[in-house]
C-alpha cells in the first residue's frame, strides 16, 4: 500500500534507494517492528492492531484503502491537535 505512493522515499524506483528510516511513516511504525524489511506496513491502523500486513490477509484492495484512509485522518488530526497545543503553550499569556 505505502510502497505504491509518492509517500514512499523508494516510489518508482527499480530498487530501494532510501533507508526506511529516513521515511516519515516511520514515526507511526512500533519500534519492534522497524527492522522489517517493509516497516510501514506495520502501522496499526485501527484500535485493534490491524496493519496492512494483516490486513491484505482477508480484506480486498478498496477495504484496505478505507482503513488507511481512516488512519491517515485520524493521525492527520493528532498532528493538528499536537501542533496547536504546542503553539498554545508558546503564546504568551495575557491578563483579562
């Protein structure tokens, strides 16, 4: 799935020019599993732990889009969430 999109460092290219480390996902990849040799199919992806590397196991192409997709929100909005808290906590506070 990420493989497949400009997200990746290594998108269309023959073979893996980049690290993965170097890539962005890999802040959402649990450490045990940053060694695989695809991390960022190892992304949970819902509560219960999917990832695209269970789910292409029972789920078809447009599912496995949905769940990303809802992931990539979700995590979206934490980053929003974190920055604008992190703004918050830098602005200089007035009296009223």
């Amino acid at each position: 799935m990420f493989l497949d999109s400009p997200t990746c460092l290594n998108f269309a290219v023959p073979h893996k020019v980049f690290p993965c480390n170097e890539c962005v996902l890999m802040r959402f990849v649990p450490v045990e599993r940053r060694k695989e040799g695809i991390p960022c199919h190892y992304i949970p992806l819902t509560e219960a732990g999917d990832t695209v590397k269970t789910v292409e196991a029972w789920a078809d192409q447009s599912e496995l889009e949905g769940l990303v997709k809802a992931w990539l929100q979700r995590a979206i909005e934490q980053l929003e969430r974190t920055l604008r808290d992190s703004t918050e906590e830098r602005q200089p506070k007035t009296n009223q």
